[in-house]
C-alpha cells in the first residue's frame, strides 16, 4: 500500500511540482481513499519528504551498482550522464523550486544527501579514474567533488537563467560534459565516447 502511494506520488510530483498536486489527487490515480494515505503519511509534508527521500535512495544504489561493474569508472560516468538526462527530461523544474521555499525540511534531506553521498561518491570516482589513467593525474579528487555538486545546485537554480533560455535538463547535461571534458585523459575521453556510443 505505501509503496504504491509512494509510486503515485513521485510521478505526480515530478510531473507537475508539489503544490498543485493534493492528497485527493493521490489518493484518486492510487486508486484508494484519502484516509487510507493518512494511515500511512501524517500529512503532506511527510509524503513529500519520504518520496523525495525514495528517490535519492534509488539513485544512490543505482549509482552503486555501477562501481561494480568493469572498472566501475567509466560505466559509473556514462550512467549518471544517462540518469541525468532521464530525470530532467520528466522533472517539471518547479519541483526544485517549490521543495526549497515550501519544504525545508525535504530539502535538507538533499543537501545531506549532496555533501554526505554524492561528494563522497564522486572523490572515490575521481581517485579511482586517476589511477586507471582516465582523468589528469594532478587533479585535487576532493575540491572537483566539492566544485561538482555546487555546478549541479547552480543549475537547479533558475534565478541564474531568469530567461528560460535552457531546460533543466540541457543545464545539467552541458555542466556535466563541461566538467569530464576538463578532467579527463586522452584514455578517459576516447573511453567515454566509446561506451557512450554503445549505451
């Protein structure tokens, strides 16, 4: 019950931000009563929080499954570049939006996630990929992990780009070829198109 709840939600959510979309929305695509949600979730906030936080959870194993597979560096790379692309092309951007004014709470699980996984997951990327010879040797794997995760917050923040020029998802994907085109070796560039083209 609470996963198909959950299911509902992040679709719902993702698709046209957190504001509009009411319990009774939910509750109608769930195919269930509003009551049987609040058995589950003490309110919206709460559901808000624990699909946001589901989501983070299941790109966090996928992103783990991927240091297990070859040399795990390159096919960790190709992947998240894939994810990106995926979950922006179905993410209404005023989800981020509405998550940092409305839901502190929820957006705290983030920023957690971002300085506790994702910096963490990126420095042991970084140092692995030095040694297999993908990226230049000299690069500090700490300050590009750190400078990686606030180039994506910068392109969740659409006051950088009042105009609409771009889609959250060209952002997110041009800051990331940006950053592996400026750390990779010739081996990790060739690599990286490589099993891009394949993929």
């Amino acid at each position: 019950m609470k996963d198909k709840i959950l299911e509902v939600a992040i679709e719902q959510f993702s698709n046209y931000g957190v504001r509009i979309v009411t319990m009774e929305d939910i509750a109608r695509l769930a195919g269930m009563s509003k009551k049987t949600i609040y058995q589950e979730f003490k309110d919206k906030k709460e559901l808000v929080k624990v699909a946001f936080s589901t989501v983070l959870e299941q790109d966090c194993q996928s992103l783990q499954s991927f240091m297990k597979t070859g040399d795990g560096v390159i096919e960790h790379l190709v992947y998240t570049s894939k994810m990106v692309r995926e979950r922006m092309s179905k993410m209404n951007p005023l989800v981020i939006i509405e998550i940092q004014r409305y839901f502190p709470d929820t957006w705290e699980v983030f920023e957690k996630y971002r300085s506790e996984v994702i910096e963490t997951d990126l420095v042991n990327v970084l140092e692995r990929g030095k040694e297999l010879g993908y990226f230049r040797p000299e690069i500090n794997s700490t300050i590009l992990a750190k400078m990686r995760v606030e180039q994506i917050s910068a392109g969740f923040n659409m006051v950088n780009f009042r105009n609409n020029e771009f889609n959250l998802m060209e952002l997110q994907v041009s800051a990331l070829d940006h950053f592996l085109y400026g750390i990779f070796t010739e081996k990790g560039r060739q690599s990286y198109l490589q099993k891009q083209n394949v993929s």
